[in-house]
C-alpha cells in the first residue's frame, strides 16, 4: 500500500481500521473458501502476523487481538465518546504511527 493511501486512511476517523477489519475478513473468507461460515472465526484466530495500515494484527487461540488496544466510539447526547471495555475513556491515547521513524 502506498504511502500516500496509509497516510488519507489514518487522517480519517476509523477509515485505517474499517479497512483492516475487511482485509482481514477476506483474508478469512479465502482461507476458508467461505463453504461454511462458523468456520471465519477459527481462520481468524490462526491467521498470521498481519500489518494493515492501523498496525500490526495477531490474533491469540481464543480469538482475541494479541498486544493491540481497541477502542470503540459511540454517540452520548450527540457527541462521539471512545469506549473501552464498556466504559467511556476520558481521554484514550491515540498513537500517530505515521510521525515515528
């Protein structure tokens, strides 16, 4: 992926990780040959290292993101709030890859 798409991807909210989420989908589905769908989760969980354009993805046994915090933003009174394991965060750490060397 060029620089230039990384660098849109990451100025726009959530676009990075939309993008990861159905790369990584589709890596998944061709995996599996999308013949039966309960069998996504387990190429999911077994699929390797992975770098996408928000970061590197590794995924452990049980399914979950190995070394990578997920946040989540939802609408509280009209204003987007990230959430982090079903409670707001005050203010969440956003690291910009794109500045480091």
């Amino acid at each position: 992926m060029s620089r230039d798409i990384l660098s849109i991807l990451r100025q726009k909210a959530g676009a990075a990780q939309g993008y990861d989420a159905l790369h990584i989908l589709a890596k998944a589905v061709k995996f599996t040959g999308f013949r039966n769908p309960l069998d996504l989760p387990y190429a999911i969980r077994y699929m390797d290292v992975w770098e996408g354009a928000n970061g590197r993805y590794k995924f452990d046994g049980t399914g979950e993101l190995e070394d990578k915090p997920i946040f989540v933003k939802m609408f509280q009174r009209g204003v987007p709030v990230a959430i982090r394991g079903g409670e707001p965060v005050s203010n969440p750490v956003i690291i910009d890859k794109s500045s480091q060397p």
